[in-house]
C-alpha cells in the first residue's frame, strides 16, 4: 500500500509539473487512436448502414463472421499486419513498421467491426416505417441512407465513442507495430508495460491516471448517446 501510495502522490506532482516526456505519450495516444477511429467511422458507419438495409443470400453468413471478429486478438491483428509491412513483406518498401502509422493501421483493422456491428444494431432499432416513408417520398438510396443516418445519429455516435475507448486502451498492437520507441510511438499502455517491467512505477501511474480519466469520459459520453438513442426511440 506504501509503495501505490507513493507512486500515486509522485505521479499527482508529475502531472501537475506537465512533464514534457508524460505530455508526448498523452499527445501520441490520442493522436493515433483519433486518427484510427476517423477511420474506422468513415469505413464502418457506410458499411453498417448498407449491411443494415440490404437483403442478399448469405447476409447471415457475414453478420455472424462480423460479430465474431469483435473477438479478434490484438496479437492476431499485430502479427498479420506485421506480415505484410515488415521488410520482407508486401508492403515492405513503405518502410512503414516502428511507426505510428503503422499502429493506425492495426488498430483500424481492429475497429471497423466494432464501429459496423453497433451501426447495425443502432440502425436495426429504428421503425421501419421510416425507411418506407422515405422510399414513399421518392427518395433514392443515398437520401434514404441519410435519413436513416439522422434517425440513428446517438447510436452511430455512440459507436464510435466505443470505438474510441477500444483504441486507446489498447496495448498488443502498439507494442508489435510501433515498438514502444521513445519519442515516436511510444502509447500510455505501452510505457505503461515498459515501466512496469523497469520497476519505475510513477510514470506508470501518472499515465494511468490520465488513461483512466479518458476511459471514464469515454464511457460517459457512451451512456450519455446511448440514453438518447432509448429516448429517441420512446
């Protein structure tokens, strides 16, 4: 208890001090997971609106292969990616491993599901009649969409809030992508890993404390979309 006490009362002075090396992890962290959620939103809300809507042979097939790659391992994602930029790889020329594009990459991958699945879901709520009285009205597939994307907008919202909250505690894919490389790709989970292992636990602390203040922004701003998405449908 001494030792967490201390190490807490040391990373509160850290914080407060706004440590040029603590402010850079914060800064990577959001950065990349930001990136990698606009991303992922700009590949998975279309996708789940168009998955949501169409009906075609075999839609069971790929909504049960979408639900099952929530469940993908970060190291699944790490080595796969990792196959294909390493040196050898297809990729390989972009010189594009140890970077943080590299992590955006993985944690794309990891995330469009996620963002997919829940615009599925949120959409699927939505009465039916509002589809039918757009198509009623004359409206074209993409102005259908769009209304149907108004009516689910804290829902889709909501999934990327999630989507956010996923990234940013994720530590597999940083660490095989990256490579923790200091001053470059360096992630509050991974520094996180790496003072653990040094036995050096305030800057491990101070940056646990930031990323469990953005967990629980994240997770208000979830409930917060959520409850209106219930609202709306009330």
């Amino acid at each position: 208890m001494e030792l967490l006490r201390d190490s807490l009362l040391s990373a509160v002075v850290l914080l407060m001090q706004l440590d040029p090396e603590l402010l850079f992890i914060i800064w990577v962290s959001v950065k990349v997971s930001a990136l990698s959620t606009l991303i992922a939103s700009i590949i998975g809300i279309p996708a789940g609106l168009l998955l949501a809507q169409a009906v075609f042979p075999g839609k069971r097939i790929v909504l049960t292969c979408l639900n099952t790659l929530l469940a993908l391992p970060t190291v699944v994602i790490g080595l796969v990616v990792y196959a294909f930029i390493s040196r050898r790889g297809t990729f390989g020329s972009f010189g594009l491993l140890y970077t943080q594009e590299a992590i955006i990459i993985g944690q794309i991958i990891l995330v469009v599901p996620l963002v997919t699945s829940l615009t599925i879901a949120a959409v699927s709520k939505l009465d039916e009649r509002y589809r039918l009285s757009a198509m009623t009205l004359g409206a074209d597939r993409v102005q259908t969409a769009l209304v149907i994307f108004k009516e689910a907008r804290f829902g889709i919202v909501a999934a990327v809030v999630a989507a956010f909250g996923r990234v940013i505690a994720e530590v597999g894919i940083g660490m095989m992508l990256g490579g923790n490389a200091k001053g470059f790709t360096r992630t509050m989970t991974t520094a996180m890993a790496l003072e653990y292992d040094k036995g050096e636990y305030v800057l491990a602390v101070a940056l646990g404390v930031v990323l469990m203040s953005i967990a629980f922004g994240v997770n208000m701003l979830f409930h917060f979309f959520q409850g209106r998405t219930r609202t709306d449908a009330l």
